[in-house]
C-alpha cells in the first residue's frame, strides 16, 4: 500500500498544499513551524478520521477558515483508492472513499494500516493509564472492527451508569434493578474487551520484545505486564463488591476502563529506572512493534510515519529505522526534519528512491 498523493486545505496551519510521493521514502524538511508534523498528521487524519495529536475536529481548522479537507489518493491492492475528510464549523465530520460516505467513522478504521512514531509517544510512558489503554485499543481496533464497537458501546453505557449513580446521591434514592440493567451490559461488554485484550498482549509482547532486543543489541530485559481488576473477578462480582464504593464516589470504581500497561526495564518500572535512551529505545519497539502486528494482521505494509525524530532520538536510532526500508520490511516512509542534510545522508545509505520535500 502507498499513499500517491496528497491534497490539504485549511488544515491547521497549512492553507493550501498538494504533493505527488515517491513509493519508497518521502523527507519533509523545513524549519520549526512550517506544518512538516501538520502534513504527516494529515496523512495519519485520513487513517484515522482523527488527528494524532488533537483529536478534537474543529481545532485542526485553519484559525479564520471554516472547514478544512483533506484528500489523499492511495495504491492498494491494485487498486486506486481516493479518500476524503473534510468538515465545516458546528457539521459532522465526512469521510468519504471513492466517493462514497462512510455512515460510521468505526467503518474506516483499518483500511489504510498507518503506523505514527512522534516525540508525542513519551506521553505513553509519562502520562497516566488512559493513554497506554488508548495504543492498546487503537492497535486491536484496527484489525477488529466488533471490538472498536464494544469500547464504543462500553463507553456510552458506562457513562450511564455513571449518570443513574450521580442521580441517586442529588434525590437520595436508590434502585438496584435500575442499576443492574446497566451492570449486565456492562459485564457482557467488559468481559469480551477484557480477553480480547489478553489475546492481543500475548501476541504482542513477543513482537515487542524482539524488536527491543534488536535495537539494544540484548543489553536489557524488557517486559510489559497487563494490569485488569478482572484478573481477580468478573465484571459483575466486581460491581456487587464495589457497590457502596461507587455510591459513595458517584462514579465507577471498576470495570475494563480502569485497566493499564506497566513497562518495565529488568523488573522495574521504566518510568522511573529507565534511561532517557533506555525510554526512548522502548517506545521506538513498542511502535515498531505495533507496524509488526498490524502488518501480520492486515498483510498489508503500514504507512510508517517518523515526525521530528532526529530532534528526539540519536542518528543511531533513526538509521536502524530507515535501515528496514532496504530489507523491504517496511512499505512506505515518511521522514519530518528540519535539516534535510541529515535525513539525506541517512537515507541515501539506503539504497532505496526518496524525494525530499522542503517546506
């Protein structure tokens, strides 16, 4: 799969753009503020149907316009794809392929493996559980459509519960059969999210594992551990046991929401006992890792996008990424830099075609 050409209006600091790509490698340099990581995140916006770093729509439209489109015109399978997003102040979001509307945003998700690696990523490590939960659901969501519909439906009808428990401490009532409509679904939801997770991470670890070995040339052991309360019980023990809990907090104490990912560097937290290289060798195997799984998944060849990595990661790093392109194990790259120099020196040692874009 590779994405032939781009088209960009209104979107976020870019108002008006259009690109023809090499199939093989594509540098985008500029300087700081010119819209390099706005291009790749338009790319990633047409993936997605969301931007990768401010997921909330009208913001990605240029300050004074009042909508933005994005097209890219993409070779997979043999086929020419065209794919659109666009949308206006105060409408709905469109997403159109060949023309035709996506009714559910859900329904594209998948079609174009796209794989991003930004300074972003640090976030994974540094931030709290939310964002590690969100790579696991965007990584599983991506070969399985029925699981993106349950964390869908899990979210609304736990922000129900959250509603009905909210109720009964403002009027100082209580209705267990009320609740319990809310628990089953629940229970139903959560338990299917909660082994579709294990099964991910079984597979995944290995992978991830493997990549970090190859990148640290085996210096360290590495390990990411599932944390789920419903390792101890199912969803609907939990609520009967957390019941005067949730009553007292006025919102849901347990369920799949709450899971995490733990990194871990020999046993111990990375986040705290890791390097700074040590960190950002892990999230390097972690988003190689996610192009690995979704590749087998899909067997197709992510996008891979670099945005700013030399400005994060030492040349060493960024040469072992863009040496992959020569083992043909990656499909199609796009490099962000702002000195296109460097990111020329690396990838001529390539021996692949590229284009360097300036901006």
């Amino acid at each position: 799969m590779r994405l032939n050409s781009l088209s960009i209006l209104n979107y976020k600091n870019i108002e008006s753009a259009e690109f023809d790509f090499d199939p093989k490698i594509n540098c985008i340099v500029g300087d700081n503020g010119r819209g390099k990581t706005n291009i790749l995140d338009s790319i990633y916006h047409l993936a997605f149907g969301k931007s990768y770093f401010n997921p909330i729509t009208s913001q990605n439209i240029r300050h004074g316009a009042d909508f933005f489109v994005v097209e890219g015109r993409y070779q997979k399978a043999e086929r020419e794809e065209h794919i659109l997003v666009s949308v206006k102040r105060g409408q709905k979001k469109i997403i159109k392929r060949n023309n035709k509307v996506y009714e559910k945003v859900r329904e594209h998700i998948g079609f174009l493996p796209t794989v991003i690696i930004s300074p972003a990523d640090s976030d994974l490590i540094a931030e709290g559980s939310e964002t590690r939960r969100k790579f696991m659901d965007g990584v599983i969501s991506q070969g399985d459509n029925q699981y993106l519909s349950d964390l869908i439906a899990y979210g609304k009808i736990l922000s129900q519960r959250n509603s009905l428990l909210k109720f009964f401490a403002a009027n100082r009532t209580f209705d267990q059969d009320n609740l319990e409509v809310y628990n089953l679904q629940l229970q139903e939801l959560g338990g299917r999210l909660f082994e579709k997770r294990k099964a991910f991470l079984d597979a995944f670890i290995p992978i991830f594992k493997q990549r970090y070995a190859s990148i640290s040339n085996g210096k360290e052991e590495v390990d990411i551990l599932y944390k789920s309360q419903l390792h101890q019980a199912d969803l609907g023990t939990l609520f009967r046991e957390n019941l005067q809990k949730d009553l007292a907090l006025q919102y849901s104490s347990v369920g799949t929401h709450k899971d995490d990912l733990t990194f871990e560097i020999g046993t111990h937290p990375i986040k705290k006992f890791g390097s700074q290289g040590q960190q950002k060798s892990f999230l390097i195997a972690l988003k190689l890792a996610q192009f690995d799984f979704i590749k087998e998944l899909s067997k197709v060849n992510p996008i891979l996008l670099l945005d700013d990595i030399f400005d994060k990661l030492d040349e060493k790093r960024v040469a072992h990424i863009v040496e992959l392109v020569a083992t043909d194990q990656l499909g199609q790259l796009f490099i962000s830099d702002t000195h296109g120099d460097r990111t020329e020196k690396v990838v001529k040692q390539t021996g692949q075609s590229y284009k360097m874009i300036s901006i």
